[in-house]
C-alpha cells in the first residue's frame, strides 16, 4: 500500500484551511492524512509538497503548457531511490595568480528512480 502523497506546492499550501467551513475543527491536511492513514493501514503515511508539480514549473516537459501532478507511492527505498555514488568533496583552495583563491568541490548524484514503477500512481491535472 502506498504511504506517500506529492502534490504541487500551491495545492498543499491551501490545505491549511479549514476541512468544513461550518466546523472549522480540523485542517484539510490531517483529515486528508487520517482518512489515506484509515484506508491504507499505514500509520507513517505523509502528504509532501513538490514545486515541481505545478503546471507553470513543468511546462514542455510531458505537455506544452504543463499539468499539476499528483503522485501517489510507497515511500521504500526498494522502490524510489536517490543514488550518490560519488560522495561530494571539497577540495583544498588554491591560487594561480598568488592573489585570488579558488575551492573546488566535486560530487555526483542521480535523480529518483523508480526501481518498482507499478507501485507509483500518477494523476495530472490541467487547471
């Protein structure tokens, strides 16, 4: 069962609101964690925001103008993983000129990858 939600920034920053305007108790955002921590099982289920899920910051990627997208998945290092096979170093400063220092750090990282893409559910949304 997935355990992580990702939204588009502007969307998550409009769930502080309040769930019910008439019984403004709790937040759109625990009660949108209570009811996928209620329908999945997982107690560690978490709603995160991603800039990079809103259409204007998307745009000409899979779409000219960009969609809003929505991930549903199973926050598992056996199915979403960051690889840093070359750990980030700096390296001592130095001089060319005996009067401007200059640092150079070098690393390596990739991007996500989905090892099990059948356990990760996109939505996209034009506005």
């Amino acid at each position: 069962m997935p355990n992580t939600f990702v939204m588009p920034l502007n969307d998550y920053l409009g769930l502080g609101a309040a769930a019910a305007a008439g019984f403004p108790i709790v937040d759109m955002k625990t009660y949108l964690e209570n009811m996928f921590k209620t329908i999945t099982g997982e107690k560690d289920f978490k709603i995160l925001p991603l800039a990079y899920g809103q259409m204007a910051q998307n745009a000409g990627y899979w779409t000219a103008n960009g969609t809003n997208r929505y991930c549903l998945y199973r926050r598992d290092p056996e199915t979403v993983k960051m690889d840093i096979p070359v750990d980030f170093v700096l390296h001592p400063a130095g001089t060319a000129n005996n009067f401007n220092w200059q640092g150079v750090g070098a690393g390596q990282f990739t991007g996500a990858i989905f090892y099990r893409p059948a356990e990760a559910l996109y939505f996209d949304h034009t506005a």
